[in-house]
C-alpha cells in the first residue's frame, strides 16, 4: 500500500494540523486529553468554533455547510482532530440527523433545522432503543398516531446518550401497526420541552449520567415535523446508521491514549511482558489505519464499504484493550477515581477505572460487534 500522501493532501493534513492546535481552546484539548469528561458548555463552543470555519460537517452538501472533499480528506480531517485532542463534532448533529434531514427532509425542514444543527444551536437526542427494541430495533413499540394536523405520541426510549442536553430528539415511532414491522415506522422529530415528554437520567456504573430514559404521554407533535414519507422511517433508520458506523473506529484518539500511556508507564517499560503489550498494540492500531485508509478508498460513492464492520469491531476491541492497559499501569492508583485533584495520585490513574468501565459501551453501540460478525460473515465472507 502506498502511504505517502500527495503534495496536495500532504499540505491539506498540515492546515487541518495547524488548525486544530491553534483554533480550539486549550481548555478543552487538555480536557480531552487527560480524559476528563466535557460540559455542554465546552462540546458546542468546539463545534461553533469548527462551524465557522466550514469544518463541522464536511460530509454534507455544499449548500449546507459541507465541504466538496475526498474521501481521503475527509479521513485526514477525523484523524487530525482526534491527534489534536479536539472533540468530534456532536454525533447526533453531524452524523446521524443531519444528514437524514439533508437527503429526505422537505425544504421547509432543511431551512429550519440544517444550520441550527451544523452550529450546535439546536443539540439534538437520538430516540431509537427501547426497552424492548435494542439490536431487534424493529420491535420498537413507541407509536405516533393521526389527529387532525398533529402526531400524538405515546411510549419510551432508553439508553438516549447526552439526553438531559437535548433541545430536540429524532424518534422512530410506529404509525402504522397493521403493517410489517419495519414497514410501519416513521421518522419524526420532536421538541423536548413539549408537554408530556420526560426524561429520567440513568446512572452508569461508574457513577457518570450519560444516558437516559425518555418517556413521551399524549405529547403533540405536528405533523410537519415528519421527515419523508410516513412509514418510510425504517428506510432512513438504515441510512443513519450507515453514517454512524463510519468512522466509529476511533483510530486517532486509541494512538493518542496509547502514545500518553507509554509516558504515563515509565519504570514499567522495562517489564517485557508490558513492552510486549504496547508493541502489540501498537501493531495492531497500524493495521486497523490501514484498513481505515483501505475502506476510504473503496468509499468513494458516498455509501459505507462493508469493511467498514470491520473497523467498527476491531476499532472498539482496541480501544477498550488500551482502556484495559491503561488500568494495569495505574495499578492500586485506578481505584482512586473518587479520590480528589489534591491528592498524589495522577489525574490518568484517577481517570484510568471509569474510562475503562464506561467503554464498555464501545463494543455495544453502533450496532454491536455480535451484530458485525454477523454483518461480516454474509457480506465479505458470504457465509
């Protein structure tokens, strides 16, 4: 493979660098990097910062705010940011509503709701899962039914990350339950501060609230606020999780972590049993840039390459390897995650505990890697 960028992409790279060490406030780099988790405050003020610089969602039309790039530089661009410690623009924004409301909402609702979302003006939820409803997303049983000019909804959501932020959430709901199950689903957006929409935080296990649930009674919604057509929901469902799942492997930010945990070691390097690890590591983390850089390639229409399950399984298994390595270094000092910034131990041996706990996740969401066995062994290896 040949890895030497062109003249051009090679001076791309060094903008983005340059860029993302000089234009995002220092704050809220160090606060990435020693893995400290970010207020509302500090996510949008980064992606304002991006915004105005035409660099908070390049994957989007031109006419929205996107970039005409490369898939290649789109790439460089997630990597860049990861290795500055800069925070990736707000998923459910700029990855997952965004673009369903670019290629299937009505031109009312791209006016309305396209710059609000590049901008961070409007932070929005993800109202998927239930209860009831997670890998077998079908399932779900939330309904939305037809009075007049309005949907009332009624049902529950579960596991909705950054809820108690949300200023508007995009929900699959069942508008038709006569019809085959991934046929009578629509895609509707809904105000959070509606009357009868509630939201209930859930603690995780290492003490963070991160997800909630989402419950919804009576709660009117106009019609208007359905993006495509009724029904059709199922459709634009898939479409965003094929956006979700690119680029979920977090290459840049695993080498950033690992690169700190080798400061971080010091002594220990002496050990071959934890050099041993580290090379591994780092062996398999070029391995996975490579695949990265090989599904790029292969991208260029615009639709996720079935490699992109690859990076999606392996991505998350080393980022939660390094969440692991990280905890082994820190030894007896990971069990101080309550200890305060005054005591001696280190803020990434504080830290080392609830990271590794809380990515956990990695290997769930996103459709989870049992999910992209499955997705591998029909599609690549046609099983």
């Amino acid at each position: 493979m040949q890895l030497e960028l062109s003249p051009e992409d090679a001076a791309f790279r060094d903008e983005m660098r340059t860029f993302f060490t000089t234009k995002v406030p220092q704050e809220i780099r160090d606060a990435v990097a020693e893995r400290r988790e970010l207020t509302k405050e500090q996510v949008v003020e980064s992606m304002q910062v991006l915004n105005a610089h035409g660099l908070a969602v390049p994957h989007w039309p031109v006419e929205w705010g996107g970039q005409d790039w490369s898939p290649l530089r789109r790439h460089i661009w997630h990597e860049e940011m990861q290795r500055a410690c800069v925070p990736t623009p707000l998923a459910f924004n700029a990855s997952m509503v965004g673009p369903v409301i670019a290629a299937f909402g009505s031109q009312e609702l791209k006016e309305r709701f396209l710059p609000k979302t590049a901008n961070l003006d409007i932070w929005w939820s993800q109202g998927f899962s239930e209860p009831d409803a997670g890998s077998d997303l079908a399932s779900l049983r939330t309904t939305a039914v037809r009075d007049g000019d309005e949907l009332v909804v009624n049902g529950q959501k579960t596991w909705t990350t950054l809820g108690q932020y949300g200023d508007w959430i995009f929900c699959l709901v069942r508008t038709d339950p006569e019809a085959k199950k991934q046929r009578g689903i629509s895609f509707l957006l809904i105000d959070m501060t509606s009357p009868g929409v509630t939201v209930r935080p859930i603690e995780l296990i290492d003490g963070g609230h991160e997800v909630n649930e989402v419950w919804f009674e009576d709660v009117r919604v106009p019609a208007e606020n359905l993006v495509g057509e009724l029904n059709a929901g199922w459709d634009y469902a898939k479409f965003l999780l094929g956006n979700e799942r690119v680029g979920v492997a977090p290459v840049g930010a695993t080498k950033r972590v690992l690169a700190q945990a080798k400061e971080w070691a010091g002594d220990q390097l002496a050990d071959p049993l934890t050099a041993a690890r580290f090379a591994e590591l780092e062996n398999e983390l070029l391995a996975l840039e490579l695949t990265a850089l090989r599904v790029v390639a292969h991208s260029a229409d615009g639709k996720p390459h079935p490699a992109s399950s690859v990076l999606k399984l392996k991505g998350t298994e080393l980022q939660q390897a390094v969440s692991e390595l990280v905890v082994d270094l820190a030894g007896p000092a990971s069990l101080a995650s309550g200890a305060g910034a005054g005591s001696d131990v280190p803020e990434w041996a504080r830290r080392a505990t609830p990271a590794y706990l809380n990515l956990r996740k990695a290997s769930i969401y996103g459709g989870s890697n049992e999910i992209q066995r499955q997705i591998i062994a029909k599609t690549i290896l046609g099983l």
